[in-house]
C-alpha cells in the first residue's frame, strides 16, 4: 500500500518538475572572446585604370618597410619583392597593383605571416606597365610605398 502511495508521489513530483521547466538543459555558456586587435582592411580603389604613378604616401616612424619591383628582360615578368624594414611586424598585408599598358589591372596580396623575400609575380606587357604597391598597418592605416612605371627592354 505505501509502495503505491510513493510511485504516486514519485509521478506527480516529476511532472511537476516537467511542468516547471526544471528539465531543461542548461544553457552553455558562450565561448570566452580573446581580444585581438582589430584590423579593419582599408582597399586602396583599384576602379581607374591610369599609367601615371601617383604619390607616394608617409609610412608611420620607426614602422618603415620596403619593397623592390624588378622587370625580367627576357620576358614580360614582373615580381615585387618584400624586403622588410623596422615595421615589417606591424604590417598585416602588402597589396600590388599591376596597371599594364594593353588597359588590365590585376591586384595580388603578401598576407600574413609577412616575412623578407616573399614575393608576388604579375605577368605584364611587352610595353611600359605601372606597378603599385600598398601596405596595410595594423592600426588600419593603409600606405602607397611605390608607385612607378616599368618599361619592357627587350634584348636584341
């Protein structure tokens, strides 16, 4: 008789507990969020195309950095070239710009982790192509670090 009175007991107050929402799975809580810095990506506007170069922009003190643009004689080759400098860890990516002679504009990036001597390759024309290279800072402060016209010489 007492073991019917306890599973009837036993019933209601589970349901009860259904009926209070007590069942529920507890929520999980949100992951923790580690502040990074926050860099906001500012595009140089690549929309006109031009062959005049542009000016050059005043990169941050003691953050210099330093690029080399090479034209290969042989072939319509073009690499850009990091070659580092005092900021170089405060730079999250390098942007370049290639403006060829027959009216193409071709944008390639040196992303992260941004070491000396990596490089990127257009293939321009066999004409005069214009180059321009862009850094990111981390502080999203975007710098035109070489803008120049590079002319095809062939050898004959």
């Amino acid at each position: 008789m007492h073991y019917q009175r306890y599973l009837l007991l036993t019933v209601i107050l589970v349901a009860a507990l259904f009926a209070a929402g007590c069942s529920s799975t507890p929520e999980q809580p949100a992951p923790s969020q580690t502040a990074f810095p926050t860099y906001v990506p500012t595009m140089a506007p690549v929309s006109d195309w031009s062959l005049t170069p542009g000016p050059l922009g005043t990169m941050p003190a003691r953050q210099e950095v330093e690029v080399t643009i090479q034209r290969d004689q042989l072939q319509p080759e073009i690499d850009v070239i990091f070659n580092g400098g005092s900021g170089m860890n405060a730079i999250v990516r390098i942007d370049a710009i290639l403006y060829t002679s027959d009216g193409r504009i071709e944008e390639k990036s040196i992303e992260r982790p941004i070491t000396m001597g990596k490089e990127i390759s257009f293939t321009g024309t066999r004409a005069t192509d214009r180059v321009k290279v862009i850094a990111h800072y981390n502080t999203g402060q975007a710098v035109v670090i070489n803008d120049a016209l590079f002319e095809f010489k062939s050898r004959n």
